[in-house]
C-alpha cells in the first residue's frame, strides 16, 4: 500500500448557472484545507501524503496516533486543517459543518519540518489553539478490497461505517466525517459562501473514484469564483506606488497560458519583490478569476493573486 496506488481525485469546475444538470448528485461542503490521503497498512503503521506526494506523517504525530486505533487497514482521502468555524446549516439543526479552515496557519505548519511542525503545535496549542483535524470524505481501500471501485453512495456508507465511533469517548477527536446532503441544495450553498466557505462539491452517487484523474461526470466543484493552480515565472515592474517593487507578477497555467496578476497584499508584495527568486520564482500560486474571456475562451477575467500553494510544489 503506497501513495502512488491512490492518488487524490481531481474535480471538475462547473458554474452555478449550469449545476441543474448535477441537481440529483450529493453534495458536501469544499474545505479549502490540504488534501491528505492517509494510508494504514497491514502492520499497522499510518502515512499521510499530500496531493504532489509530500510526506506528512512525522508532522502529525496526533492524527498518525488516532487513525492507528481504527480498526484493520485501510485508505482515506480527505482534508487537513485548523477549522476556525463551525456552524448549523439552515435547515439542517442536527448538523455542526466545519465553515472555515485557516489554510495559511495550516501550511505554515505543514510547510515546515517535522520537529520545527511539532513545536510551532505545541505553541498554538499553549495559547488556545485546537489541533490541526482530518475531514475525511472519502475511502479508497477498506482491507484487502480495493473500495474505490465501488460507486460513491457505497463507498459513503464503508466510510460510515470504518468511522462509526468517531467523537471524544473513543478519542478520535480530530478525526471527522465531512456532511453530506441528498442533492444541490441552492439555500445551502449561498450561506457557504455568505458563510466565508469556497463552495460545494456535487458528487456522482453511483460513479467509482479515478485516482489520479479529473473526471466528468463524477465530481464537480461549485465556487463562488473560478481558481487555477499558475506557476510563477516572472514578473513586470511597479510604477507609482509600487515603484522599485514587483508591479504584477507574470504566472503560467497549466495549458502554458501566461498571464499577467496582481493583488497581493503590500506584504505580500514586498516579500516578492526582495526575496523573489530565492522563495517564489518557479513555485506554485493560486489565481482566482471571474470567468474566461475572447473567442476561445482561453483568457481570464480579472485574475488576481489569492495565495502560494506549496502544498502543490513538487521540489
């Protein structure tokens, strides 16, 4: 049992005006945290891996040490994160949601090293902060049978039933199972958004899961804007205000399309401009966007600058 046999899904984007289409599948709530598949093998030894392939075993010591008392062996895909909300859905008063997760305190964590990742845990543990929880949406293989070829509804109900002891008597305190409503539920998705969250996911109930692969019609992501995942590769100078700084930086998608974005933080900014080739030059960044523009659809509306993604970083 090894990463490379259970690479992360990818879905697929699609726009709320055209979701009627996908209106019978399920949908759960889009955590914007780092996706983790975590592996218990045979011998009872747990892994967890990022969606590049990064090991995050020895950083997590608490959910390595919660998983290891899951019954038998298996693979999970979900997502890692320090959860800064929970909430009630309308209509839904039986649920607690995870509303927002704090993705740059979760990678400053994960982005470092073990021993420096266990200390700066410690010290936000000291001033109040929980620990980093594994929402878990999703299983791949449930002992010797390989689960992710059984459709989405089934492999629900195996997760379902792998977790059915979750909660503080058992100690798997951060460790949960992410929701999931019977169909596109449109009230539900605006208070996501109005919420702070990114989006929903809708997901195929009778569809397997592809590792590896972006699928159509198995799941689709529901955003309140569109992203891409861009590498940085240059840069235009600042004028005005920004002279002597970085003006915008010059990020490449992943067809190769260059495109030109701004909208960091005067921080942000000014990190870049002194330390740009040492700390992001070539790494991975995330751009939000309005919809595609021109004839073939292969421009952006207004993309603007959203984060560094060094969870997508293969070096």
């Amino acid at each position: 049992m090894n990463f490379d046999d259970y690479k992360p899904q990818l879905a697929c984007p699609v726009d709320i005006d055209k979701v009627g289409k996908y209106e019978n599948y399920t949908m759960e709530v889009k955590l914007d945290g780092v996706r983790c598949i975590a592996i218990k093998d045979p011998t009872g030894h747990v892994s967890l891996w990022t969606r590049s392939g990064k090991e995050l075993t020895h950083k997590l010591d608490h959910i390595c040490a919660q998983l290891r008392t899951v019954r038998g062996h298996f693979v999970l895909d979900g997502e890692l994160g320090y959860c800064t909300d929970f909430y009630t859905p309308p209509g839904y008063p039986e649920l607690i949601t995870p509303a927002l997760i704090d993705f740059n305190a979760t990678m400053r964590i994960l982005g470092s090293g073990p021993e420096e990742a266990r200390l700066k845990q410690t010290v936000k543990r000291e001033i109040g902060w929980p620990n980093i929880k594994f929402f878990v949406f999703d299983i791949l293989q449930k002992g010797n049978y390989p689960a992710y070829r059984l459709s989405q509804k089934d492999r629900r109900e195996g997760l379902r039933d792998l977790l059915e002891n979750l909660g503080p008597d058992t100690g798997l305190m951060d460790i949960q199972m992410t929701d999931e409503w019977p169909h596109w539920d449109e009230s539900l998705y605006t208070a996501i958004v109005e919420a702070g969250g990114e989006g929903v996911m809708l997901k195929n109930p009778d569809a397997i899961y592809y590792p590896g692969k972006r699928k159509a019609n198995t799941w689709y992501k529901v955003k309140a804007f569109d992203t891409v995942d861009c590498k940085i590769v240059g840069y235009e100078p600042g004028q005005g205000k920004y002279e002597g700084q970085i003006g915008a930086l010059v990020v490449e998608d992943p067809t190769g399309t260059r495109i030109k974005v701004s909208g960091m933080t005067d921080e942000k900014r000014l990190d870049m401009s002194n330390r740009l080739a040492e700390k992001y030059a070539g790494r991975m960044c995330e751009i939000r966007y309005f919809g595609k523009v021109g004839e073939a659809k292969d421009g952006y509306r207004h993309p603007q600058f959203l984060r560094m993604r060094p969870d997508l970083d293969v070096t």
